[in-house]
C-alpha cells in the first residue's frame, strides 16, 4: 500500500489530513516531534511527503533543500502564502507539486495520485469493473463485443461511480468531481448526462448497471 | 508680491509720510526760509522716500516670488519650510523660522502615521496566514457536509482575501508579478473556487473562447474575476446563467463576464466601483459591503487594466476586465 509522510504541526489539521488519506486506501504517517525534521523524513519509508511550509524550528523550504540532498522522495508542499513568487520559490527547492490552504480535498487527493503517477511513470488508460471495461484514453466503452463511445461527462461520472464500486454514490460527490476536473455542470445537465450514459449503457447490453438509491445517489451494481 | 500690492499695502504709510513732508514745508514757509531751499528739501524727501521704498520692495519682492515659485513645485507643500532660504528682512525670518517648525511637527505626524499604516498592512497579512489554517483545518472536517454548510466556508475564505487585497491597494512594495497567464486557467481556478455556490444556486456556467493569453499577474487576476464572479451570482434572477469569455480586437483584450441577473440601474453604474457603494438593488438581495468591486477595481488599475460595466436592470450585467497595451516590461521566464 502506499505510504504517505504529513508533515504539519498544527495537530489537528494533521489528524484530519491523515484521516482523508485512510479514506481513500492511502497508509498514513504522521510525524510528531519538529526537533529533526528532515531525520525524521529521511528514516520514513514514505512513497511521498505532504510537507506544510510553516513548521517549527526550521524552515519548510530548508527541509525540502537538506531532504533533496539525500532523497528523491516526491514531496508536495502545503502553505498559506498564495503569491506566485512562494510558487516558484518552492518548485525551485525541488518540490514536486504545491496545494494552498484551505484545502479541496478532491485537488489534494488527484494532485497525490498525479505525482505518485509521475513517479513511477504509469498512465492508468483502461478501467475494469466486472464486464464492463472503459477507455480513458479512447473515452470508450465496452462490454464484452459491444463498444459505444461515451461523451467526456459521460466516460467521468463512470469512471467515477467505477473508483467507488461497492458504495453509493451521491449525486453531490459526482457534481463534485466532475467540477474538479473542469466540466461546470449544473444539476439539470447532470441528470441529462446520467440518463444518456444509462441509454448507451442499456445499447451494450447492461440496462441497470447503474442503480439509483432513493435519496441516496447512484450505485453500480 | 506684485508692485501695486505692495504700494496697496503701504498706502497709510505714503499718505503719512506725505502729511510729513507737507508739515515740514509749512514750517518752513512760515519761518520764511528761502522758495529754493524748501524746493530743494521736496525734493530731498521725494527722493529718498522713493528710494527707500524701492530698496524696501526690491528685498522683499525676490523673497516671496521664489517662495511662490517652490510652493508651486512642490508635491507635499509641507516641506515648504525645509526648502525656503532665511531672506534677510525681519518678519520675513519669522515667518520662515515658524514655518520650518510648523512643517517639522507636520513631518513628524506624516512619518508616524505612515508607519502606524504599514504596522497595521504587516499585520492584517499575518492574519490572513494565519487564520488559513484553521479554515483549511475545517474544510477538511467539513468536508462530508451539505452544501449548505460548505458555502459558510467559501464566503468566509472570500472576506479573508478581501482584507488581504485591500492592504495591497497602494503599497510602496508591490507584490505583483506580471507574466504571461492563459486566462481558461485563471477562469477555471475562480470557478471551481465559489463552485459550492454557483452548484448550490443552479447556476448554469458557461465558458467559451478563452483560449487567450495576456500580461498580468495570475494571484491578482483571479480575486478580481473572483469578486465580479460573486457579484454576478448575488445579484441573480430564477434559472441564473453565468458566461465568462475573452473578446479580441484594437489591440485590446477583454475578458467578460454576463449574468443574466437582476441589473443594475443606469444612473448607478458610474457608480459601482465607489469605495462602499451597495446600489439600490443590494436591498432586496442581502446587505452588502461594497467593497468587492471597489478593491477590485483599484489592483485592476494598478496593474493597468481597465474594470468596465454596462447593465440592462432586470435584464443582465456584463462586467469587462480591459488588458490593453501593457505599461509595463515583462519579467523574463
């Protein structure tokens, strides 16, 4: 499983974050003494640092120096400072990516896969789920022989409801993903794009893939 | 000091002088002294008292054009008495001597307020970081909650960018980086930054022919799009609709963004970017402090851009932010 290092001394900021991670199938660490930071990060065994800018004792970005000059460890660096200066600053440090506070989880989880996807060069294109396989890349979907192409809203709401298979999923939570990944729909549109993505589903052969729980959301069946 | 205001200015004294001269000559006519002897004291007193005023004139007169002539140049008058040379006639000194003291003291204040100023800039930016803590911090614990819940948030990260970019209006440091930003970019992050809102309202967000690139700095641009963008969704009507796109030509670029909400009337849109300015309409919404577009308005000037408005009330609002030819060098990657 992947590990991941939270480096943030405000502890509950901390307990919350390594929370997300387990939520989301991620092994979390998090350190608890300031005293040796970089010690401390270079005997973790982490696939990846979450380092907050502002700890005690030392300087975030000395950190990433004195880490880089032992490690590659990917490390994606957390701050408050917003200015396109402190940007440049830290990827110039070494730091692989840069989120701000307040965090949006949905950024922080998809920058973490996109970094830990870079470091170790795979390119995620096709996704199972039983019969039913989709091509990112094609933004196909097929089951068994039958093939039908889906529209970008369409292959990300399945792809979706795909990552989360055995639970439900509200329609909020897709609203919500698919504004993280910069398609703005508004609920009407959602509907229209869910009821077109179960009439292709239903012209491959699997009309109810798709369940809707009352009150609830949607769920693959 | 012109000539015929000094003479105004001595006028009592030439007509007591001249009662002097008259008197003198009546007393030597009454002692019978010789006609040309008295012609000859006329004369005298004639020409002295001429003398004595144009040597009187002449001193003074240099003193206070030059004095005129500084105060004209100068940006911050109060330096006056710094500048000014002691003349050589007595009130003149005094007065140049209170002057100094005087613009001494206003110095002082001037310096102390300035410095009260950046103490309080210094802090409100300490604040800012650091309350983006705990706001992340209940972001994160907040982040199963209905969207209700979530909005508190967004309008709460809002007002803390607005006390952070007010402190930046008119600073002597200026932070701002101007580079080459693609404005999809800029227009997606300010999106999905008030996306609980604009989803919560059933805003439909349309986005198109964006695929333009300008000078500016991107962390300034987006507040600015960000509080037209807010307004834009305050001030809606039913079925809202929001469409944000660049428009090319005259070697300009604009970048709107048209509602399709409840206007703005338009004797009041001269107004709108006025420091405080809520509009009419703000009463039926909700109370509003009317800074937004205000601060938006004074960064967009500074760095040289151009925040225009036009609205049909009850209709729509269009909001352009203009990037003309830029003022400035670019800062080379």
């Amino acid at each position: 499983m992947t590990k991941i290092l939270v480096v943030e001394d405000d502890e509950k900021l901390a307990v919350e974050l390594r929370q997300v991670l387990l939520e989301n199938g991620y092994e979390a660490e998090v350190i608890v003494g300031f005293d040796d930071t970089v010690g401390e990060i270079g005997r973790s065994d982490a696939d990846l640092v979450l380092l907050d800018v502002n700890i005690p004792r030392i300087n975030g970005q000395q950190v990433l120096k004195k880490v880089r000059e032992k490690s590659k460890v990917p490390v994606i660096v957390l701050t408050s400072r917003s200015s396109e200066l402190d940007e440049v600053v830290s990827m110039s440090y070494g730091a692989d990516d840069f989120v701000r506070k307040p965090y949006n989880v949905q950024v922080l989880l998809l920058r973490i896969e996109a970094v830990l996807g870079r470091a170790n060069g795979e390119q995620g294109e096709v996704m199972k789920y039983k019969s039913v396989e989709i091509d990112l890349g094609k933004s196909t979907l097929k089951n068994g022989e039958s093939e039908v192409v889906l529209s970008k809203n369409e292959l990300v709401i399945l792809s979706f409801l795909m990552k989360n298979n055995g639970k439900i999923v509200a329609r909020a939570e897709i609203m919500d993903y698919l504004w993280d990944g910069d398609r703005f729909v508004d609920d009407n549109t959602l509907t229209v794009n869910i009821n077109r993505l179960r009439q292709k589903l239903e012209s491959v052969g699997l009309k109810d893939l798709i369940q809707t729980r009352r009150a609830q959301g949607y769920i693959l069946e | 000091m012109s000539f015929w205001q000094y003479i105004k200015d001595g006028l009592i004294k030439g007509l007591l002088y001249a009662v002097f001269v008259m008197l003198v000559i009546s007393v030597l006519v009454v002692f019978k002294t010789n006609m040309a002897a008295v012609w000859c004291v006329v004369g005298l007193f004639v020409f002295f008292g001429v003398a004595l005023v144009m040597y009187d004139y002449w001193r003074k007169r240099d003193f206070y054009n030059g004095m005129r002539k500084i105060l004209d140049g100068l940006d911050r008058k109060y330096l006056l008495g710094e500048l000014l040379d002691e003349p050589r006639f007595l009130e003149g000194r005094l007065m140049c001597g209170a002057l100094y003291e005087a613009g001494k003291a206003m110095t002082e204040e001037v310096s102390d307020s300035r410095r009260y100023v950046d103490g309080y800039r210094d802090y409100v930016e300490m604040w800012v970081h650091e309350i983006k803590t705990p706001l992340a911090g209940l972001g994160l614990s907040l982040r199963k909650e209905s969207r209700e819940t979530k909005i508190y948030l967004e309008e709460m990260a809002n007002y803390i960018e607005q006390a952070l970019y007010y402190s930046k209006i008119d600073t002597v440091d200026k932070d701002y980086v101007v580079k080459q930003v693609k404005l999809s970019e800029i227009v997606k992050v300010v999106v999905k930054n008030g996306k609980d809102s604009l989803i919560k309202n059933g805003v439909k967000v349309v986005m198109r022919d964006l695929d333009v690139v300008v000078n500016s700095d991107a962390k300034w641009l987006e507040f600015i799009l960000n509080q037209i963008v807010v307004n834009a969704v305050k001030y809606r009507k039913d079925d809202p609709k929001i469409e944000i796109f660049a428009e090319q030509g005259e070697g300009r670029t604009l970048l709107k963004v048209r509602d399709e909400g409840i206007g703005i009337k338009k004797s009041e849109l001269k107004r709108v970017f006025e420091k405080g300015f809520t509009g009419s309409n703000d009463r039926k919404v909700k109370v509003s402090t009317g800074m937004g577009l205000y601060i938006a308005d004074r960064l967009a000037k500074e760095l040289g851009h151009k925040l225009r408005i036009d609205s049909m009330e009850g209709e729509w609002t269009e909001v352009s932010v203009e990037f003309g030819k830029e003022k400035f060098f670019e800062v080379r990657e």
